[in-house]
C-alpha cells in the first residue's frame, strides 16, 4: 500500500492529466479547426468519457479529503469574516456558471451551436454530432 503522500500525488496526477484531456478536446470541439474534421467523431467520444473519469477520480479525491474539508469548513464558519467571503465564493461561482449557460454556445433551431450574434457556418449539426439510423 503506498504512503498516504504517495496516493494523493498519484490521484493528482490523474487529475491533471485527465483535466487537460478533457480540456484540450473541449476546445478543439468548440473550434472545430478544419485540420481535425476527421478526428471529430474520436474527440466527441473521447472528451465524453474522460469527462467521466475526471469525475469519477474528483469524487474519489473529495472522499480522500472529506475530513480535512470538514474540519476546514467548521473552521471557517467559526469566524463570521471567513464564513461571508465562502458565501461570496459559492456565490459567484454559480453565477459565473449561469453566465456562461446563458452567453455561450446555444441549440439552434434546426440542431448546432451557434454563438450568440454570429451565423452558424455550417447550417446545421456538425456531422459528429448526427445521430446513427
């Protein structure tokens, strides 16, 4: 069994590691650069699924540190101060969350993502986002 320094540097590799993942074929979905039309299919599949390892591997990080985060959070709420600017964080946190559902991609009425204000250059779904008949 490894050291407990040794296993909360092993999942937070596997944080980063599948972070980046998952970011990178974030971006390269939403840019959709020509040069990588034909990996679009793999990307989709792949952002999916390390999504869900991400996480899968947050939740176990969470449960690694559920007593540390307990004991930071009845300490934090022993003092008023610290206890309004946590509120402060949760706050904006999900405000920054409604902003970007609200200003970011959107459907579009036959299928696709369009930008607000900007016309969709495809006219519709990008073809790795067709359903299979």
């Amino acid at each position: 069994m490894a050291a407990r320094g040794e296993t909360n540097y092993l999942i937070d590799v596997a944080l980063f590691i599948t972070g980046l993942v998952c970011t990178g074929t974030g971006i390269l979905l939403d840019l959709r650069p020509h040069f990588f039309s034909g990996w679009f299919p793999m990307l989709k599949a792949l952002h999916v699924w390390i999504g869900y390892l991400v996480t899968a591997v947050v939740a176990v990080h969470l449960l690694i540190h559920a007593g540390w985060i307990a004991a930071m959070t009845r300490g934090i709420f022993r003092e008023r101060g610290k206890a309004c600017v946590l509120v402060a964080v949760v706050l904006l946190s999900l405000a920054v969350c409604y902003l970007a559902a609200c200003l970011g991609a959107r459907p579009q009425s036959p299928g696709g993502l369009q930008r607000r204000g900007m016309p969709d250059p495809d006219g519709g779904r990008p073809p790795y986002l067709e359903e299979r008949r």
